[in-house]
C-alpha cells in the first residue's frame, strides 16, 4: 500500500505508526461511547495511527469527529476503501490519555 500512496501518505503508514486492523462493538452495545474509548486507548502512547475502512462504514463519522483525516482512497477487488490517517496532536494535547485513564478507572 505505501508503494501506491503518494509519498506524503506513506511517511504515515511505516513504524512507529499503530495500525488498527478491527474495532467493533456489538450492535446492542453501540451508542454508549464504548468505540471511542477504545479507539483512543489504542492511540494513547502512538504518535501516529492508520486504519482502512469502507467510505460509508458507521464508524467514519466516529474517526473523523476523533481527528483522523482521510489519506487515500483506493479499491479491493469491487469495494471502496479508504484510508484514514491519525497524528498526536489530532486532538488538544493529552486528550487521548486523559480520556482513556478517566473512562476506565471509573
């Protein structure tokens, strides 16, 4: 993938970056902010992330109201994808950690 990317997209996606592979929530467990807290529990310590997902997957609205910025869209076999891009400094400073230790010592 970071082969096709123009070069600005693949700085992104080589390590230190955290690539999420799947994040899903039960349906009958959606709406109670249960992905968004896992999503910046993964990203806490990352200074970067990136994860692929459909264009019009439930959870694009989640990851772009979260800081992540569309990077490339390209296809798999007959279905869109797009890559969303993820950087420290997405939200205000420190935003992910505190989030994250505040939801899950409560």
């Amino acid at each position: 993938m970071a082969a096709a990317a123009p070069p600005a997209v693949a700085a992104e996606l080589v390590a230190p970056a955290l690539v999420v592979v799947e994040l899903m929530v039960d349906p009958a467990h959606r709406r109670r902010g249960l992905a968004r807290t896992l999503l910046r529990g993964f990203t806490a310590g990352a200074p970067r992330a990136w994860l692929a997902t459909h264009p019009d997957g439930d959870a694009v609205k989640l990851y772009e109201t979260e800081g992540w910025r569309p990077g490339l869209r390209y296809q798999v076999g007959d279905q869109p994808v797009v890559l969303y891009l993820w950087s420290r400094g997405s939200l205000p400073q420190d935003a992910n950690s505190q989030y994250f230790a505040t939801t899950m010592s409560a």
